[in-house]
C-alpha cells in the first residue's frame, strides 16, 4: 500500500518520484521481505515446535533413513513465512491492480493453500497413525491443474488479448515468435505451473537446498520481467530513439505491464535469503509444501508472462535434474522390473549416499544452478 500511499504524495506535487522505477520498489521489496522473514522467523519456529509440527522423514532405502535421522522434528511448514513475507511486501511495494501481480498473488495462495493442506494431513495421519498420509496424488494435481488452468484462461482472454507477442511461442536463438492457439497456450501453461512446483517440491530435499536455488531463479526472473515490460533509458543513437523497449533491442517478446512483477520476485528473493538465515544446515525450520508448491508455481508463472518457457528448463537447470531424474527412475524402475539408475531419487540423494556431504550437495548444486542461470543470460543476446 506504500505505492499508493507514494503516488498520493506525488500527485499533491512533493516531487518524489523515485517510486515510480521499478527496481527501485523491487530493491525495497527485497528488503522489506527479508526483514520480515528476520523478525517473524523465530517467533514462527517457536510456534511449530509448541504444536509439534515436525518433519519425519521416512525414505524407501535404509542408508538414506540413516543419513537424514537428524531431520527427525525439526518444524517444517515455514512455508507460511515465506508466503507472510512475499505477500506482505508485494502488496505494500507493488500496484496489485496491475492484471500480472494480481495473478501472481492468487498462484501463490493458490498452490500454498493446496500445500498447507497436504502438509497439514501428513502430519495428522502420523501423530495420529492414520494410513492416509497427505493428498492423494490424483487430488494434489486436480488442485494444481485447476488453478493454472484459471491463470491460463484469463491471461489469454484478457491480459495478452492485445499483445500480439503474448500469444507467441519464442524459442532461445531464434528472433521470431511461433502464433499458438488457445488450446495449446492453455496446455502449455498447466504443464509448465504444475511442473515446477512439483520440480521445486522434489528439490526440497536438504537444508537449504531449494530457497538457495529459488533465489537464485527469482533473481533471474526479476531481470526477465524487466526486459520484457521497460524502456530504454538513454537515447544516445539515433537507431534507439526514445521509447524503443530493452524488449525489442534484444529481440525478446514485449510485455507492457510485466515489469510490476519485478518487485514480486523480488519479495521471493529477499524471503529467500531471510529463511535461508533459518533454514541452513542445521536447519531449524523446513519450508514444506506449503511453501515449496507456491514458489515453484511463481517460477512457471514468471516464465508464461515474460514468454520465457523453454528458456527456464535452462534457468531452473537444478529443479529440472531433480524431476527428471525422478521420472528416469520411476520409468526405468518399472521397465527392468527392479532396477535403478540412480542409488536414490531425487538425484540430490544420489550424491548423499555416494560420500558426499550435505553440505558439499548443496553448495554445488548452488553453483550449478548460477552456472545455468548465466547460461540462460547469455543466451538473451544471441538471437
């Protein structure tokens, strides 16, 4: 509400008009975000301890059980602080009557209420020993699918209507967009949603090994929604006269509009690196669910918007390992009647139980992660 409260300001002429630039707002989305995860995080933690909401890992091979037992009651659902510090932030920073903010916000209760309702039922079925343990898989995915299929209506029908480059397939490398049709813009947008917020819900296997990547990825995104929605800042060449957009200099879809998600992104961002403060090994509390679906639902949403599908298996290299390696494992599992490829999926598991530490895991699953988010920059330029 801090823009609305800044626009009033400048429209009784105080001349303050920093507000009006996006990353300015975004810089202090991060930080208001990151502030809340810092003050409100203990008292959170606390909470989930007296209610003894806890993770009980429980995996399918014994030297894995025996490698993550200190896992054992460490809260989890901080998900809820994650979600208490984007939303908060985004709707004090950003114009949330923007049609792309107003979405990101409803995908992120969305998918966090469809979390917090499976992480809540794991944890009844155990403290109660009921053999229901969370959603159904079929249920789950009815709740993610209905959801982006609202999303992918209303941004066809309405947002992108009169946005000949939304309604575009771009691929990295080529300078033209492919025309879809509705149909094909709706699958594409309920894969992509469901997708990855099932690839960051798999990734959230180690203490800070998915808030560490989904910064890494937000932060991308940030620069994506910015390229897409603003203008150049200086006219020095007559061949970029005033009001060409970064967009059409890089040969990128043009989005009016999409650069109001930069400061929900940033809001992701800044909550990332404030639950990191909680969530590193050892961590002290466990985003779950509730807050890993959200998150990886905004990623796939930032990636429809900005036009950006192809290009985010390449920015989220790390979550695109984990749930492949999952699908490999599972297929070839089924396949051989037995056999595996890997010792344990997700492939994070894998490294664990060939020697490597947890930490070593992490970090250079973080680095691959910079290493594809640089990849995927470079390739902006090269059309």
């Amino acid at each position: 509400m801090i823009y609305y409260l800044l626009d009033w300001f400048d429209a009784k002429k105080f001349g303050f008009y920093a507000y009006e630039d996006v990353l300015f707002r975004s810089v202090l989305a991060a930080l208001t975000s990151w502030a809340i995860c810092m003050m409100a995080g203990p008292r959170i933690i606390r909470w989930l301890m007296r209610k003894k909401i806890g993770d009980r890992p429980e995996f399918f091979h014994t030297a894995l059980n025996e490698l993550m037992k200190e896992r054992a009651n460490t809260p989890t659902m901080g998900g809820v602080l994650i979600l208490s510090a984007v939303i908060g932030s985004t709707l004090l920073w950003a114009n949330i009557l923007n049609p792309f903010v107003f979405k990101a916000l409803f995908v992120v209760v969305w998918y966090g209420a469809i979390g917090l309702v499976d992480d809540w039922l794991k944890l009844t079925a155990k403290s109660h020993q009921r053999s229901r343990d969370g959603l159904r898989a079929w249920e789950k995915l009815a709740f993610q699918f209905g959801g982006a299929v609202l999303v992918a209506f209303f941004l066809y029908r309405s947002d992108f209507a009169n946005l000949p480059d939304a309604t575009r397939f771009w691929l990295p490398f080529y300078k033209y967009g492919i025309p879809l049709a509705g149909s094909v813009f709706a699958v594409i947008t309920i894969l992509y949603i469901s997708a990855t917020s099932n690839a960051v819900n798999l990734t959230d296997g180690m203490d800070g090994l998915a808030s560490g990547c989904i910064g890494i990825v937000s932060s991308v995104l940030i620069l994506l929604c910015y390229v897409a929605s603003e203008n150049m800042s200086y006219t020095q060449s007559n061949l970029y006269p005033e009001g060409v957009s970064w967009a059409s200099y890089l040969l990128l879809p043009h989005i009016p509009g999409a650069g109001e998600l930069c400061i929900f992104f940033a809001a992701i961002t800044g909550s990332m690196l404030g639950f990191l403060w909680f969530n590193w090994h050892p961590a002290q509390v466990f985003m779950g669910d509730t807050g890993s679906l959200p998150l990886g639902a905004a990623m796939g949403y930032g990636a429809i918007v900005t036009r950006h599908e192809i290009l985010l298996l390449v920015i989220g290299g790390v979550f695109m390992m984990e749930l492949f390696s999952v699908i490999l494992q599972v297929g070839y599992f089924k396949y051989t009647g037995g056999k595996r490829i890997f010792r344990c999926a997700p492939i994070h598991h894998h490294f664990h139980l060939a020697g490597w530490g947890e930490t070593q895991v992490v970090v250079r699953f973080w680095l691959l992660e910079i290493a594809f988010a640089a990849l995927a920059l470079a390739t902006l330029k090269l059309r």
